[in-house]
C-alpha cells in the first residue's frame, strides 16, 4: 500500500462492524471528525476479530477502501473505547505489519540531569 506522505491518518477507536463498507464507514468517518473527511486524510478500522483493518480516505473524487487481513496473528489496537488518535506515517507502517505502537515506550525530555 503507497502512503502520501502529506495525509493524516486517524486511528478510529473502538471496534467497528466489519460489514460496514464505504457508506457506513464514511459516515462514522465524518461522526469522528467531519473537517478532514474530504481532505483526503486516511482513516483507520479494525474489527472484533483483529485480523481485518480497513483504511478509508476520499481521493477528490470519491471515496477509497483498503482492506488488509494479517492471516496469522491478530493487530494490536488501542484500548481507547471512543474518539480517534492521529498518528504518524511511520508508526502507522509499523502498525500494519502487526507491530505494537500502542505500547511502545513514550519520549522522555529532561530538563536537568540530577
């Protein structure tokens, strides 16, 4: 899957109904978050099972669907219930391969050293 590098991307939480296909998807899409839902931005769901994530964006002149199914192993997901995360190209890269973004360490700042 090619990913433009200028599109957000949203990770939509909670589990979605699979059998949802563009329509259904474009308008939880546009519950979430209407002002980026024709900027071309991709949206992110994943079903109860784990194994299928879709990815929804508009293309100026209609909607996209992605679908990708892992066949072995499940995707890691938020616990977040509602809401979307933003997240950025690359750890969404990651999250596509089944690697766990969720819980990766978070980035320290220090202001002193003692």
């Amino acid at each position: 899957m090619y990913l433009k590098r200028n599109r957000t991307i949203y990770i939509v939480c909670g589990i979605t109904d699979m059998r949802k296909q563009i329509n259904g998807l474009s308008a939880i899409a546009q519950d979430k978050k209407a002002k980026a839902v024709f900027t071309g931005a991709y949206f992110v769901f994943l079903g109860k099972t784990r194994h299928v994530m879709k990815i929804l964006y508009w293309d100026r002149t209609g909607f996209c669907l992605w679908i990708k199914r892992l066949e072995q192993d499940t995707y890691p997901w938020t616990r977040k219930k509602q809401g979307l995360i933003e997240i950025e190209r690359d750890r969404f890269k990651l999250l596509m391969k089944g690697i766990d973004i969720f819980r990766e360490h978070k980035k320290i700042e220090y202001l002193t050293v003692v």
